[in-house]
C-alpha cells in the first residue's frame, strides 16, 4: 500500500494551491458579499484547465480523473467554494455525463467546449416534490416526431442562469417510476428556457441557485443521453462521482478553516500567553486535523477505485458522509477559535461556517448517504 502522490500530482497539487490563494480568494470575499457569480474566477480556471478534468484528452480536455480532480478541488474550495461548486458541477455532473454516456458524436459537438469553457455545464435532477426522492420526479418529456417537447420545473439549479447546457431528467414514461426517466442534454440558447426565482442562500453566495423552468422545450432524439427510460441509473452513476467532488469541497474548506485558527491561535493573547498554549484549543486543533485526514483518505480511496474502474457507490457516500461533517465541525470549531472575531466579516472563518452547512445537504443529504451506505451492507 503506497499512500504517496506521484510527483505529477503533487505538481497539480501545487499549481492549484498557488492559482487558488492567488486569484480566488479576494475574489471569493466580493462574489460572497455582493452576491455574484464568480464569472471571472471561472474563467481563469478555464485558462488553467479545470473545466476539462473530466474530459479526456482527444476531445481537448486534461482528463485529471477522480483522484486528480479531487487534488484541484480540495485547493479551489479552500479559496472559494462557490467557484468550487461550479466547477465540482460542471465536471463531475456535466461533463462526465457526456462523456460516459454520450455517443460520439455528442461528445464530438459538446466536450470540446465544455472543456475549454466555451460553455459552462449544469445538472437538473432535483424538482420542488422530488429532492431526496429523485425518482418521483414529474417534469415531462412527450415524443413528438423525432423530437421530444420537455415541460416543467426543476428547483435548486446550480449556476442554471448563466450556463449554457444542463443535463436534465425528465419522465418519458408516467406509469414507470424509476424506470420511466431519461436524460437529455439542452442548450440554455434554445426556445422554452427559462431561469427563474434566484434562492436567497446562508452560504454559496457566489454560486447562483436558481429555479428552472422549461416551456415546451423541444429536443432532438440526438440529444438524448445513452438510452430512453434509462436516465435514472445515469443521474445516480453520476452523483456517485460528484459526491467525490463534494467530499473535496468539504475537505477543502475544513483545511481552510484549520489554518485560519493555526494562525489566529498562534497570534491572538490571553492571559499572557498565545490561546494556542491552551489545551482546551490544542484539543480542537487537533481533532480537525485528524478530521480532515480521515476525510481525505476516504476520499481519496473513493477517487482510486473510481479510477480502477471498480465498484465505488458506498466508498463515494463514505467520503461524503465524512468530509461533510469534517467541514461543519471544523467551522463551527474555528468560530469558536476566533472568539468574537470568528462571528464578524473580518475574518474568513465566518464564511466557511455559511459555506460548508451546503455539503450535508446536496448531491444527497447526510441521511441519504447513510442509507446508501446502510443498504450496501444490509441489501435492504
Ligand atoms: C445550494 C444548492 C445547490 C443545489 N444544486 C443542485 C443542482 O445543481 N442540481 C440538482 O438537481 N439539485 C441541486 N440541489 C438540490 C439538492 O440536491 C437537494 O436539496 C437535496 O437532494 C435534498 O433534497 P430536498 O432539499 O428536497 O430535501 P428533502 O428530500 O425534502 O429532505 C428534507 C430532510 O428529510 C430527510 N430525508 C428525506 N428522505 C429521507 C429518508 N428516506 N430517510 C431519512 N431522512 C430523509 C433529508 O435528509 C433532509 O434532512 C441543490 C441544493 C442546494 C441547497
């Protein structure tokens, strides 16, 4: 068992590293306070490449895989995790759709361009009615000739007003459940899309979550993704790597957070003496440390079986379930660090809190992974 990155990975490591602590996190401070979407920290991660990782080369990608995807996450979300959620979206949900379930000429006409940020992709599973329970969902798709006509309304889209294609599922058979769903690729551009009410969130702020509305938006059969009524197993496949995504971006911001109160810890004076001297702070201290390790190394395992091509669902949701909590507690704790510093804007931490309560609630909440862990074991 080796558990070393190649000296490529910890090149990418770095490169991320300096990239993110140089042009994310200024940025990250305004997108938050005015409520923007971080256009331009998007952009440049284009210019680095970071919105082809799923993409394999010969369509123009950087093809970084599971485990190269989540080193570049970790270093994103520990500079902003609004940028860190677009691009976690963009890659895991967008592109890997098209590129595991696209047929080659869709992945001819669309990875190329989702790979150099020509266009920016989303996923639209989650419906007002359906959110845990995905396979309830009731957004419509009717055959009409060679097309389809799609009609409804999805909830909680991830940069759906500025994106210019989204992965949506809709119902192409009203008797079937689970196996009446197919998935479908639509250009923001064309007639009958709509984004709606943008959600006023605690966290995110940066990342624009919006309500989508789809008005008899007609489809060609050629953008339907891999086969019809087969779209649900293609949403769950995929959220089995997104959560890997997630799992970073809860790594990425419970890091943050323990070097925000490292740092405070060992400036700020009480009673004569740094608080970093006192047990009751070396204790949380170290319990975020080691939860932030925990996290990465289930995380990581996930990302290396993904890689292999192995089985990695319950891996997937361990690592999830993991870093998520890893985050929460880690800002909770580092609030706490900072006293009533750690409650205002002037310092970070206070951003990270809002942030990280998000990672136990999407791309399945706490409870949902559980179940899926449970059920892999339990077969219930
Ligand atoms: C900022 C943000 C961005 C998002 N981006 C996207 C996106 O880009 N695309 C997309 O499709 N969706 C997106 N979502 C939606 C997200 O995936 C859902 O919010 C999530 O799956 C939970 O669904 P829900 O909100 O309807 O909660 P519900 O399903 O109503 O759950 C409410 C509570 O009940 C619990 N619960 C539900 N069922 C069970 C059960 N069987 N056992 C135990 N407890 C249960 C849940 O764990 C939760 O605590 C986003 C959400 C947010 C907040």
């Amino acid at each position: 068992m080796d558990f070393s990155l190649s000296e490529d990975q910890q090149m990418l490591q770095q490169a991320a590293r300096e990239f993110a602590q140089n042009e994310l996190v200024d940025r990250a401070v305004v997108a938050d306070r005015d409520e923007v979407f971080v256009a331009d920290s998007v952009r440049m991660c284009a210019e680095m490449g970071f919105l082809g990782m799923a993409v394999p080369e010969a369509h123009g990608g950087s093809e970084l895989g599971a485990l190269g995807s989540s080193l570049v996450l970790i270093e994103l979300n520990k500079a902003c995790a609004s940028t860190g959620t677009t691009i976690s979206v963009h890659n895991s949900l967008a592109c890997e759709s098209i590129a595991r379930f696209g047929n080659d000429e869709q992945q001819a006409r669309y990875l190329p361009r989702l790979a150099s940020g020509e266009m920016l992709g989303a996923y639209a599973l989650s419906e007002a009615g359906s959110g845990s329970d995905a396979g309830s969902l009731v957004c419509k798709a009717t055959q009409d000739g060679e097309d389809w006509i799609l009609d409804g309304t999805k909830l909680w889209i991830s940069h759906g007003s500025v994106c210019d294609l989204v992965v949506v599922f809709a119902r192409t058979d009203a008797d079937a459940r689970t196996r009446g769903i197919t998935a479908f690729v639509i250009e923001s551009a064309w007639d009958g899309y709509k984004s709606g009410k943008q959600e006023l969130k605690m966290g995110l702020r940066g990342s624009p979550t919006v309500e989508l509305h789809l008005d008899g938006v007609r489809v060609p059969a050629a953008n339907v993704l891999g086969e019809v009524n087969k779209g649900f197993g293609i949403a769950m496949s995929l959220l089995d790597g997104g959560r890997i995504g997630i799992a970073s971006q809860g790594i990425g911001i419970a890091e943050a957070c323990l070097e925000a109160s490292i740092k405070y810890a060992g400036e700020r004076e009480q009673f004569g003496k740094p608080l970093a001297a006192f047990g009751a702070i070396q204790e949380k201290i170290a319990e975020m440390a080691t939860r932030v390790d925990a996290a990465k190394l289930l995380t990581w395992r996930a990302a290396w079986l993904k890689d292999a091509g192995e089985p990695h669902g319950r891996e997937a949701s361990m690592a999830k379930l993991e870093a998520s909590r890893a985050a929460n507690y880690g800002a909770k704790e580092a609030v706490q660090i900072h006293g009533g510093a750690g409650y205002t804007r002037d310092f970070p931490v206070e951003r990270y809190f809002r942030d990280a309560r998000v990672t136990e609630i999407y791309e399945g909440t706490t409870e949902i992974q559980k179940l899926v862990i449970a059920r892999s074991y339990l077969r219930a």
